[in-house]
C-alpha cells in the first residue's frame, strides 16, 4: 500500500516535473479539453463472474465482453483505431464497450472502472496519460480482467499481459533519415552549407514520444553538432520540445512563437514534428507569417491522417509516417483471443518495452515514411484511402 501511494507520488511529481520542464521558454501550453465531450459507458449488468483460470487467462467461452479504452477523438487516426477494434471483434462474436476519453485522465479513470464493474472479460487501452491508471490496472488485475496495452504502452504495472504497437523508435529514426535524405545532410556538410531547423514532440506522459525523440536524434544529432543543422530557439531536448497531450494548438503556438522571436531575417528550413496534428498547427503559423511555396520548409508528421496526405499533396506538409491501423487491430485482436481463450498471440519483441515494472511481451508493426513519390503506393494501393479520399 505505501509503495503505491509512493510510487504514486513520484510518478505524479515526475509527470509535474517534466510538464515544466516541457513549458519551458516562457511558452504556455494549451489546456486540456474540456472533460465532458466523452462517450457514455454503458452500465448494464455483465454476465456471470467468469470461472477462474490460471495465470490471467479466462475460461474458454462463446465471445465474452471486451472494453476498449481510447484517448480521444480529437484526432483522425484514434477514431479509426476504435472502429477498426470494434468492428473486429465484434466480427468474431465479442461484445465491445468502446469508448473515448477526449484526453481527460479522469474521465479515462472513470471509464475503465466502469468497464471493470460491468463485468469486462478484457481490456485494451490506449492511455490518455500512459502512468496514470496504475490504479484502476490494479482494480482489473484485482477482479481477473487482463489488460493489452494498445499502442502506448501503460507505465508502472504489472497488470498488462501484452502490448500492440509500432517500432515506436524506428518512427523517430525514419522521420530522422527522412530528413537526412530528402536535405541531403552528408553533401550539405561537406559543402559546409547549413539548414535551420526546430522540433515538435509529442507528449512526456506517452512512452512512445520519449523513444520517437530518442530516433530522431540518434540520426540528426551528429549534424546538430557539426553545425550542418541549426537550432535557433535551441530547444532539442525532449523536455525543451516534447508537447503536453500531443496538442495541434501548443504546437502552432510555440511555431509562432519561433517564428517572431528567432527567423525574422532567416527562413525557418525544417520543422520536425513527432504528429500531423503538430503539422497543421505549424501549418497555419507559417501561413500566418506570410511563407509561401518558395520558402516553405520541410514539414514532417506521423499517422498519414487523410488531412496529412491531402497536405502532402498540395504541398503545405513534405511527409508522414504511415502505421496501419488496421494492422495494428490485427494483432491486437490476436492478444485479446490469447488471454480469452488461451491461444498463441503473435509476439515480436520480448526485450524492448520495459514500463518500469515488467517487460511486457509485445508485437511491433513496421512504420513506413510517405510523401508524395510514395503516397499514392502506400496509402491508395494498399486500400488504407480510395482515390477519392484523396481528391486523386
Ligand atoms: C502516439 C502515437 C502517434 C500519435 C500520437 C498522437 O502515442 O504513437 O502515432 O497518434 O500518439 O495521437
């Protein structure tokens, strides 16, 4: 009991810490939405208390009840994350409560004790705040439900029996070489040319945002440090650059903000950004600064949201990082059928995602860089998008 409300504490100061760490430079970062914009759980009774089963697997039954914790639906790609699950699992027979926290930690808290008091056999999540749910985890693990982390892994556990989600690093490294290649850094730095740049990162509750950073820079940072990239606001580390709850708005913000106190007299070249909703937010500071086709920087993004892909084609976004979705679901389904009913989930990567408390068995999608030479192979030919999505 000390320990938690211990570890408690410190994870709470440490989210605290870094949040300052993050508003750093005089910056303010937005608010989180509003806390009441989230779907209804629904509250009926569930069915029997499932029979117990060794080590967190259910017993075999006919479907069962599965509640789905998203973030929010502020985003495109979330919204088709839930649908992808819902409409999987409701295909093989389970019943689905899914719902969206709109980016309220407690109102994610609430939902998920919601799904454990109706009698949930499994849960997914997808954390708003990856270690702020240590508590209703427990509840769960307490009550016999096991847990898949979806996509961000849940932080400071050990109730989570598996987790589904990309090379979370391998994004950052591919944003990293997407620049490297499409700047060419290796002939600017012999020529002794430079390219300035600033960077946007994603939230310093999510894991995935630490490690995409971590990618990025294991590419760039040489050329920071030779000079072939300049940092004008200096802001590279990830509590100078991370986001708090990915927000569009800060990341325009900050844009702003750069653009007015630092490239008055010299054009912004590159803008790195972890999200495509960071994308349209430096999007519209650039618009709003007066840049134009003859200036605009590189811009990168991550998700291959449709807005991004119809950017990347007029011009106003350079790349993306396309994660099927679907693929993702995929494997996840394939946890939830393996902690139900005892089969075999596929599993990649045994070593890599440790939350502090476990290492937790996982399967990593493999991320692809987009842009317009690829975009059409990537997100039309596969059936992601139709033609028509895109305006094509
Ligand atoms: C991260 C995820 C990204 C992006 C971001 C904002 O956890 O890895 O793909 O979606 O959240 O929603």
């Amino acid at each position: 009991m000390k320990r938690k409300v211990l570890s408690t504490i410190l994870a709470v100061s440490m989210v605290a810490t870094m949040v300052v760490g993050c508003g750093g430079g005089g910056d303010t970062q937005a608010d989180a939405p509003a806390a009441d914009a989230g779907t209804e759980a629904p509250a009926e009774g569930g069915d029997a208390a499932q029979a117990e089963a060794p080590s967190g697997v259910a017993a075999d039954k006919e479907g069962g009840k599965v509640g789905v914790a998203m973030p929010t639906q502020s985003s495109e790609r979330w919204i088709k994350d839930g649908g992808n699950m819902k409409e999987k699992l409701e295909a093989m027979g389970y019943e689905v409560d899914l719902q969206y926290a709109e980016d309220d930690v407690q109102m994610q808290v609430s939902q998920i004790e919601n799904m454990i008091a109706a009698d949930a056999d499994c849960l997914v999540i997808a954390a708003v705040d990856s270690g702020a749910l240590t508590t209703v985890e427990a509840q769960a693990k307490e009550a016999g439900i096991p847990i898949i982390a979806y996509d961000r892994l849940l932080m400071d556990t050990d109730a989570v029996s598996y987790y589904a989600s990309f090379d979370n690093e391998g994004v950052g490294t591919a944003i990293g070489e997407y620049i490297k290649t499409a700047k060419d850094l290796d002939a600017a730095q012999a020529a002794g040319e430079s390219y300035t740049i600033e960077f946007f990162m994603g939230s310093p509750d999510d894991n995935n945002a630490v490690l995409l950073h971590k990618g990025v820079m294991d590419v760039l940072q040489p050329y920071l440090d030779d000079g072939t990239l300049v940092c004008k606001t200096g802001r590279t580390a990830f509590e100078d650059t991370c986001i708090l709850r990915w927000s569009q708005e800060t990341a325009q913000q900050w844009c702003e903000n750069y653009l007015t106190g630092y490239y008055a007299d010299e054009d912004l070249d590159i803008a790195c950004t972890a999200f495509d909703g960071f994308a349209y937010g430096v999007k519209a500071a650039l618009q709003g600064a007066g840049y134009t086709a003859e200036n605009w920087p590189l811009v990168t993004g991550q998700d291959a949201e449709l807005m991004a892909c119809k950017n990347i084609l007029d011009g106003t976004q350079t790349s993306s990082i396309f994660k099927d979705t679907g693929l993702l679901a995929d494997k996840c389904v394939t946890m939830v059928e393996a902690v139900l009913k005892g089969a075999e989930p596929e599993i990649n990567d045994t070593t890599t995602y440790n939350n502090n408390v476990v290492v937790v068995p996982s399967y990593l999608c493999t991320p692809v860089a987009v842009d317009k030479d690829n975009l059409q192979e990537v997100v039309v030919d596969s059936g992601y998008y139709t033609a028509a999505d895109l305006g094509l």
